[in-house]
C-alpha cells in the first residue's frame, strides 16, 4: 500500500482547510493512512509529521503495522495522551471528523486541550481520498469480491422449503469463513416469501416457504476489504407476475450498469434504474438508492442516489442494487459491485442473474 502517498495527498488536503492540526480518530480512516488495524488509537497530523497514539495493547502490533508515522503508546488514555501532546505545542486550530466523533468525546477533548486551542469541524477529509482506490486496494476488492461469488452456490444448496432462513445464512456464514474470510461485511439477508419485500429482512427463524421470491445480500471482509452482492431466487413454480416482476428488476439494474462511466452524474445512474421500473409500472416500489460506495467499509462514499451532481471517476467502486418491494407479495433486489474505469466499467460480480428456480 502507498501510504506514502496518502499521507502526502492528505496533508495537501489538510492545509487546505486552514486547520493547524487533524485528529483522525475513525479507525479505517486510520487504517487506510498508516496501516494500523487496531481498535484504540489516534492518529495526529501536526507540524507536517504523522503520530499514532494506541494503548499497551497494541504496542507489538503497532510497530509492525504503522507506515509513515510516529507511534506513541499511551500509558492511559489514548486522548488524554493525544491532547497532552497537543497542549504543549499549543496547536492554534486543531480539526476534528466531525461526522465521526461523538458529543462526548467532542467534551473531553475539549477539556483536555490547552485553553488557547480551537476545535473546528471538519468533514469527509479522508473519506474523499478512500473514494478512489488505488491499484493494491483493487485487487484487494477483486479477491472479495470473488470469494462472495463463490458463497452462492453453498447458499442455493442450503434453501430447501422448511428450512429455516438463519440456517441458510448460517451456511453462508460458514462457506466465508472456510473461504478466508475474516468476517461478514454486515449481517447476512435472508429474506423469503412474504418478508422477501422487506429491503434489510435479516434471516430470522422463519421457514422457507414452498414457493415465492427469497433475496440473499451478503458479503465477506478479506484481507480489510469488503464485498456486496444480493441475488434473488425463486421456490416453486414462479408465477407470470413474479417473472415479469424479476425481468424489471434485472433489466433496471442493467440500465444502471449500463450508464455507469466517468464524468456521468452519478443521479444519472439512478435514474437509469428507476426509469425502467417505472415502465414496468414498479417505481413506488423501488423505495431506496441505487447503491454506494465499497471498500474498508461496506457503505462509503459516493453514494448513488436520485439528483446527485457529483460525477463518477476513474477508480470508484459502487454497487449497482436496485429492487422492487411489494408489501405482503415479495420483493427482488439484484446487486453487482462495480469498477468505474476510463472508458465505462467493469461489473466485478461475477455471478449468474438468471433467475434460479428451487423445485
């Protein structure tokens, strides 16, 4: 990882805000910018230099990991030791992520800084920088991203009528895992039936019915990268308004993947989808964005959603998730990651959307 480089690109962005000091306290924040993977720790911008203060228990781990900074273990706690740090240098203005950092800790920071400091808000500094990934970070993602493909199958062979939805999570679960997975990107949707209209319809200990749509959305985190795919399948014969219902949503999706290139307006993107599901007389039942943004976390920025002008660029990994959800009938959502490249995309999901049908 070029770590190098992004402390360069964001000191550039730092001094851009007329702050004197950043105190990056989100941990993939901290993580994309010096390599620490810790749950405790601090990483400070000031004086052109970088300094990552962690507790005891990270002191081995810290220096194995830190690149391009400084590290300092705190005998306390780790922003008590910061602010300490800070008071002596008397830092003028010291940034905070704001959209990151508690009311609480906003207080004891302030309690703690000489009384001459300021604390200003800051926003998105770092996160604007993780929007683009670099080339190490992408086949970080491909990896993910291929392992999550790979979970389908066990997932299928698991959904039976009377099965309970958290046993064929359960099995997806452990598929990742014997896969290399150090974990699941969120909690894994298993949605059957009637509750398949519900858009983040965790499994729960309902039974698989003997026919209707169930979605799956899952993902894997390997080696600190995240991946995110929903596919939808059917149990038992699929009646003609449920095709025709699974096509709408498939071909909004692909409307979507279709728009997807650089300098287009990401509400373009958007659009595309909702389009076609108006169309097919669905709109009122498409009841959230198109998709975001994915990597150290599964939902960054940007974010694809209706009348957004910021435009897509080269490097950004979006999902593309469409759906439609009918309350009380059922619901489809099809997702793919995808790759905004020079001349368009690449899809990274490399998985079937044909609709699979359960006897």
């Amino acid at each position: 990882m070029d770590y190098a480089g992004r402390q360069r690109r964001a000191a550039e962005a730092i001094q851009k805000t007329h702050i004197d000091v950043l105190l990056v306290t989100h941990l993939p924040n901290i993580q994309y910018l010096s390599g620490f993977t810790g749950s405790a720790a601090i990483l400070v911008f000031a004086g052109e230099r970088w300094t990552l203060f962690t507790d005891g228990r990270y002191a081995e781990q810290a220096r194995a990991q830190v690149r391009g900074a400084r590290v300092v273990i705190a005998k306390g706690p780790v922003l008590t030791a910061a602010a300490n740090w800070l008071s002596k240098r008397q830092s003028g203005v010291v940034g905070i992520e704001a959209e990151q950092m508690t009311v609480s800790y906003r207080s004891a920071l302030k309690r703690l800084l000489h009384s001459n400091t300021r604390v200003r808000e800051t926003r998105t500094i770092v996160e604007q920088l993780r929007v683009i990934k670099d080339p190490s970070e992408l086949a970080l993602i491909r990896k993910s991203v291929n392992l999550g493909c790979k979970l389908l199958d066990p997932a299928i062979r698991a959904l039976k009528p009377g099965v309970p939805e958290i046993r064929v999570a359960a099995e997806i679960e452990y598929a990742a895992r014997k896969g290399g997975a150090s974990g699941m990107s969120f909690e894994t949707i298993v949605a059957a039936g009637a509750r398949s209209a519900l858009p983040h319809g965790v499994a729960s200990d309902a039974a698989i019915p003997r026919k209707g749509f169930v979605v799956m959305d899952f993902g894997v985190i390997l080696a600190h990268y995240c991946s995110d795919m929903t596919r939808t399948v059917h149990v038992g014969r699929v009646p003609p308004v449920n095709r025709r219902v699974y096509d709408a949503v498939r071909d909004a999706q692909q409307a979507a993947i279709d728009a997807v290139g650089p300098g287009v307006a990401i509400g373009q993107v958007d659009a595309a989808a909702r389009r076609v599901l108006k169309r097919a007389g669905l709109a009122k039942y498409f009841t959230h964005s198109t998709g975001h943004g994915v990597g150290l976390e599964i939902h960054e920025q940007p974010r694809i959603a209706s009348g957004i002008k910021e435009v897509l660029l080269p490097g950004m990994v979006i999902t593309i998730e469409p759906g439609a959800y009918l309350p009380g009938q059922g619901g489809v959502r099809i997702e793919d990651m995808v790759l905004v490249t020079e001349r368009g995309c690449d899809v990274l999901t490399r998985a079937t959307k044909e609709l699979i049908v359960i006897d």
